[in-house]
C-alpha cells in the first residue's frame, strides 16, 4: 500500500531438499524487508524453509502456464487447522 | 477471432492467465471482482480487530488474532493476483478510498458484543467459504489459485465463530442471550452476502459465460441456508426468520423474503458503519504515509551507496 | 513464594507487551507489517501462555486464564516498558527494539536454567524473540536514517522510552535468590551486552543515544505507569463482568 513500494515475487522451498514453489507476491522497499515480509505471509514461519524474493521487473516470462503454489501452514499455531475444534456432535457441513 | 478462440478456452475449461489474451471487458471485470474481494477481507478485519483487546481469554484471543491475521494475507494474495491485470495495489486503495471500489457490505455491521465473534466466523465466514469454494473453478488462474490457498485457511475460520456459538448457546443464561441476539442482527445480512437475486444482477449473464461466476447467487444462497439451518437447531438457537420451513418437494428450506430496501441501501453507503470503515482505512494508510516514505528513502541511499 | 513471582514477571512482560502489539491490527503502515506485527502479538500470547500455565501449576489454585484475567493492576509484574502505548509507529518500534534486545538476551540465559519448564519455555521462546528484533532492528534503520521526519519520530520516541531501561537490569531479592540457585537470570550482567547491540543500531541509525537520567522502577513490587490500568480494564472486562461464564 505504497507510493513507491517495489513488487518482490516470492517463491518458498517448504521443506529441505524439495525446490523451491512460487507462491505470489509482496510489497517491500528492499530485499531484507520484502524476505521478512514474504516469511510472516507465506510461511508463518515454518522451520527449515528457503525463501527467495526477487523483484517482479526481473521475472522474464514464457508464454507457459503459471504452476501452482500451495502453502502448508505451521504446525505451531494448531488452532489454525480445522481438527483443533470440538465440534458437538451430530454436526453437518463444518 | 481472438474472442472466439478465448470463449472456446473457456467452455474447454482451461485457465487464463495473465500473459493471454482477454477481451477488455473481461479484464475490467475481474479487476472490479477480485479488488473488491480484497478489500472486503482487509475492511473485514476491523469489525473483528474490534474485539482482540477484549477477547475472554488467552485460547480465544490467540485464536482470533489468528484468524484477523489470516484475512490480511488474504487480501494480499488476492491484491498480488489482481495485480497481474496491470494495475497497481496504490490504484486499488485510491479507487477503495474514493468509493470507486466497493467492499462486502456484511463489514458495515457493527460487532456490539463478544457472541458477534461467533455469529460472524460462523455465518460470515461460513457464507464466504460457499462462495470461495465455487470460485475455485473460476476461469481466471491468479485468481482461482488465490481462492484455493483462502478456502484451506477458511475453514477453521467458521469452526472458531460456531465452536464460541455452541460454549455460549450451552453456557449461562446470559450467555445464551448475547449468542441469540448475535444471530438475530447477523442472520439476514449474512443471506445478503450473496448479492441480489439473479434477476436482478446484470452482470451475472456475462460472469457466466466468461466463467468468471460458476454458480448462481441464489443456488449459494439456498446452498448456504439448507446447510447453516441444522447447525443453529443442534446447538439450540433459533434462526429470525419464521417463514423458514424444509420444503419436501423442492429438497430445500423455504425461507422468508429478504429486506431488498436494506440491502441496496447498504450496498451504496448507507449502512450502520460505511464511514466508520473508510475513514478508519483511509487514517491508517495516510498515517503511514511517514513510514512507507522513510523506508523508500532508506533504500535508495543503501542503493547509493551500493552502487 | 519466589519462583511463582519470579514466573509471574515473565509472563506479565509476554502478556501485557502482546496486549499492546495486537492493538495494530488494521492499523498498520502497510498490509505486510500488519501482518508482521501480529505475528509478534501472538508468538508473545503464546509465551505469556506457556509461563502463566507453569505459574498456574505452582500457585495450584487458579488457572492461567484466571490470572491472566482476574489479577488487579498492583499484582501485575509485567516491566513498565511494555505497558507504554503504542504511539505512533517510531514509538513502538523502539519500544519493541529495546524490550527485545533485553528479551533476547534474557532468554539466552534463561534455557541455561535449572528449572526444567523455564528452560524449556526459554528455548522455545528463543526462536520467535529472535526474529522479533531482527524486524524491530531492520526498522530502527529504516526508520532512524530515512527521511527528517522519520529521524526525529525516532529520536523523540528514543528519548521517552530511555527512562525505562534501567527496570530491566535491576536485580531484587527475589531475582537473587533465583539467580542464586541456577534457576534465575542475573539481569545486571546482561547489560553490557544490551548497551553493545543498542549503541551499535542507534549508531548506525544515525540517532543519539539518550543519557542516562532519571529511571522509572517499582514493577517487580507491582507498582506501574497509569497506563496499566486502562489496559487491564479492557483486557478483563469479560471475564469479570461474566465471573461464572466460561467462554
């Protein structure tokens, strides 16, 4: 939500070994915010992740499809996975 | 012969994407769609952000916290994948600010007590969650990816605002009442969440064919209601609406016509918080003018003295 | 009982620090830093609840949340500076800088501790307490060498909260006894450390660092800033309206 602020592509290797996804973006007006701000959104800071931010000017596209990026919250927080809740009995659709 | 062969994209199911072609009208269109689907989830967070201070206790605070968090980083994926239209996030905010843009009007309801926590992640979020589900398919990638990621943090969403329902439907009597008054005021505007009547909505047919839309509004809304229905009777709440009633025939609920008045009155600006909201959003972003310019300045003399 | 106060304290920092950071939500200078922000709120609700859980086994008689939400404002132990309010973002962020080069610190010592729990608690709350000033750190810099305006946002703010540094170095009967029995934290040998990683960000944030003039004390005897009160009477004012409701 910048005047000036520089759009970073994020992409995020979520456990060692496997390659790096891309994931979307954030808004930062440097590197060392924009890897700060890509680890609060995308990884809600998962152990052992990789992140790499680069500037979205700096991206050179084929004509391909985009491939998709999924993200795996931390297993930190539980309560942000629906099986935390004890949902009374009986209950449908939630 | 590029919208033939767009429109044979479409009904083959295949994504667009932001380097392919697209009529002007479809482009607009999204821009209007997924902007202001981002910004009803940052206008969204102040309704709940209302109550973290106050929250009863520390599961619940951290719960909530949490979940206001996650509507953030909804409203920048979806900014991020609106962005892909070749519009800036500052045009977004600047047409959000000027009224061009348009947010959920569900946001310009006031949370008066504690239970509006649970009436809010359960009806509001659980509306939001039949709505992003169908959006998954949409035709858009940036956007039918964004809605994926949204849909798998959602659910526990509505599980928090329907688990505080069920502990205060079953707690004291006071407890009971606060939850049954949160229903009251937040049932019909949650009904309105799906927008006007199909027959009312000019841009349905279009959203249609482009399958920008894949489902009715009134199929979500039925949707929506024959599956909330049960969950207020299981923790013994009663839903405001006495023409309510399971119609064998049709396989669905039956229920009562909606305040049209209120909803379109709402809808253009004339709700219990429409200035609240903006005035607090417009406050914050020129409150901050100071620390996003510090930061511009700091990293162009970091490039100085880099370069 | 000592370590029952000794954890209190903890806690009180953790609970009262995350009570204000959580009051930026919707409020931030960009989307990212709300979210960065809340972030810190909830890693410190997380540590608040970790050490009031252990506080809540050795009083034995009231439940986290209990004394969470039922202490008054002269049982709180929580150090001054984390009941200040938020101010503007200069004032925060140098309220989280310097509370959380102390905390960093603190903690470091703290998972060499006897006690099992505190220990554990420390290690893990090492973890989040690290990134918390790394980010307070990256905008110091930001916010100390950018424009005019931000330095001197800055400076004011430096120049108010300085008067609540001294608390954190403090030692009383209490921490000696703790520290004493390779459970505690001896805080006075923390403060060089302290001075080395804040004279270094002042410095290279292009502010001055305030003299040491007149420093507020009392929180270890539950004595506070009127700031304290106001924050309590929001935070518990559910659960004591409501005393026989459980949420």
């Amino acid at each position: 939500m910048s005047e000036n602020t520089v759009v970073w592509e994020v992409f995020i290797q979520s456990k060692n070994g496997l390659a790096h996804k891309h994931v979307g973006n954030v808004h930062a007006s440097d590197k060392e915010m924009a890897l700060q701000s890509a680890r609060d959104l995308y990884t809600r800071r998962n152990e052992g992740s990789c992140i790499w931010v680069v500037k979205a000017e700096y991206i050179v596209s084929s004509e391909s499809e985009d491939g998709e990026a999924f993200f795996d919250p931390s297993n930190d927080k539980m309560y942000r996975h629906p099986t935390f809740y004890t949902m009374p009995k009986g209950s449908k659709y939630i | 012969m590029n919208e033939q062969k767009f429109q044979e994209k479409i009904d083959l199911e295949r994504k667009i994407e932001p380097k392919d072609w697209m009529p002007d009208a479809y482009r607009k269109h999204l821009i209007r769609q997924i902007s202001q689907h981002a910004h009803s989830e940052i206008i969204g967070m102040q309704p709940e952000g209302n109550w973290i201070s106050r929250a009863p206790s520390l599961r619940a605070k951290m719960i909530l916290l949490a979940k206001v968090q996650d509507e953030a980083g909804h409203g920048l994926y979806l900014y991020s994948a609106c962005e892909t239209l070749g519009i800036s996030r500052q045009e977004l905010v600047q047409q959000l600010h000027e009224g061009k843009a348009k947010y959920s009007s569900i946001f310009n309801y006031p949370t008066l007590s504690w239970a509006d926590m649970g009436a809010v992640g359960w009806l509001v979020d659980g509306a939001a969650i039949v709505n992003q589900v169908s959006l998954q398919r949409t035709s858009y990638g940036p956007y039918a990816r964004s809605m994926v990621k949204i849909c798998k943090e959602e659910s526990f969403h509505q599980r928090q605002g329907y688990e505080i329902m069920d502990e205060m439907a079953k707690g004291t009597p006071e407890q009971k009442e606060m939850a049954q008054d949160a229903l009251n005021r937040f049932w019909w505007p949650s009904i309105m969440m799906f927008g006007p009547q199909d027959s009312d909505s000019p841009r349905t047919e279009n959203s249609m064919k482009w399958k920008i839309k894949r489902q009715f509004n009134d199929e979500l809304r039925q949707k929506f209601i024959d599956q909330t229905v049960g969950q207020a009777e299981l923790i013994g709440l009663t839903i405001p609406d006495p023409n309510l009633k399971w119609n064998e025939e049709r396989g669905h609920y039956d229920f009562g016509e909606m305040d049209w008045d209120e909803f379109w009155s709402v809808v253009n600006g004339n709700g219990p918080c429409n200035i609240q909201r903006l005035d607090h959003h417009k406050k914050a972003h020129k409150e901050g003018e100071w620390v996003r310019n510090a930061a511009t300045a700091y990293s162009k003399k970091q490039e100085k003295v880099n370069s | 009982m000592s370590l029952l106060k000794y954890t209190l304290r903890i806690a009180d920092s953790s609970l009262i620090l995350a009570q204000r950071t959580s009051g930026w939500c919707s409020k931030g200078p960009t989307l990212e830093e709300d979210i960065a922000l809340s972030n810190i709120a909830l890693d410190l609700f997380g540590q608040a609840n970790g050490f009031l859980e252990y506080a809540s086994k050795i009083d034995g008689t009231k439940t986290a949340d209990q004394l969470a939400f039922n202490r008054n404002e002269r049982e709180f132990f929580n150090l001054q500076i984390t009941e200040q309010k938020n101010g503007n973002f200069a004032d925060t962020i140098v309220r989280q800088f310097l509370f959380s080069t102390y905390n960093f610190l603190f903690y470091t010592a703290l998972a060499n501790s006897t006690d099992e729990t505190l220990s554990a608690l420390a290690n893990k709350s090492l973890k989040e307490v690290k990134y918390h000033l790394q980010h307070s750190k990256s905008w110091m810099l930001r916010l100390g060498d950018g424009t005019e305006e931000s330095r001197n946002k800055m400076q004011t703010a430096l120049q108010y909260f300085w008067q609540f540094t001294g608390e954190l170095f403090e030692m009383d009967e209490i921490d000696m006894k703790m520290s004493k029995s390779g459970i505690g934290v001896e805080n006075s040998l923390l403060k060089l450390h302290w001075d080395t990683i804040v004279n270094e960000v002042i410095e290279k944030s292009t502010l001055k660092r305030p003299k040491d003039e007149y420093m507020q004390t009392g929180s270890k005897k539950g004595l506070h800033t009127e700031c304290l009160g106001h924050l309590l009477s929001e935070m518990q004012y559910l659960p004591r309206s409501y005393p026989n409701a459980k949420w």
